[in-house]
C-alpha cells in the first residue's frame, strides 16, 4: 500500500509538471536547447504519461504500471535534454526506477 501511496505521489508530480509545462506558451525557445522543438514534445510526452496514469487508474496491473513508468521516465529524459538550466532530474528519475510494478500481479 505504501508503494501505491508513493506511486500516485510521483504520478501526481509528474503530471503537475506536465501540466506547468503545457501552460507556459509564452517562451517555448527557452526549452529549445538541441535545435528541436522541444517544448512540443515535452507537451506530447506529458500527454502520453497522463494518458498511461488514467489507464493505470481504471486497470492497475503490472503491464499498466510498466507502461506508466515508461512514459514518466521518457518525460524525464526529455526534460532534462531540454533544459538548459541543468535542473536535476536523476531523483524524479530514480522514484520510478523504484517503482515496483510487479506488486500488480
């Protein structure tokens, strides 16, 4: 239950940065650091995690839950490609590398 906990916390946070992101139209240049268009990916990427948190919620299984952590961690990797202010994203990252899907079973 306490891994559950956890998981919804991380999805949560995740998600409210995502959503941080898709709110700040004004200056997507400032993510665009490798000559990409970042900002939209980082906009699809965060639709796809909250897409694969919602079918986790309505069927938690250890597929669902692998599907959602590798859509966490493919934001996270964007992110941090994106950024130019070298935030730290190594912890986000390893909350869903400790994320247990197989308590789904």
């Amino acid at each position: 239950m306490k891994t559950l906990k956890r998981l919804f916390m991380v999805v949560t946070l995740v998600i409210a940065t995502g959503a941080m992101i898709s709110c700040e139209e004004e200056e997507p240049a400032s993510l665009d650091t490798t000559g990409d268009d970042c900002y939209d990916e980082l906009v699809t990427l965060a639709e796809i995690l909250n897409e694969k948190s919602n079918i986790f919620s309505n069927n938690p299984t250890s597929s669902t839950c692998s599907a959602m952590r590798t859509a966490a961690l493919n934001l996270i990797n964007a992110a941090q490609q994106c950024d130019e202010y070298g935030y730290m994203y190594e912890d986000a990252a390893q909350a869903w590398l400790d994320v247990d899907c197989s308590a789904f079973d």
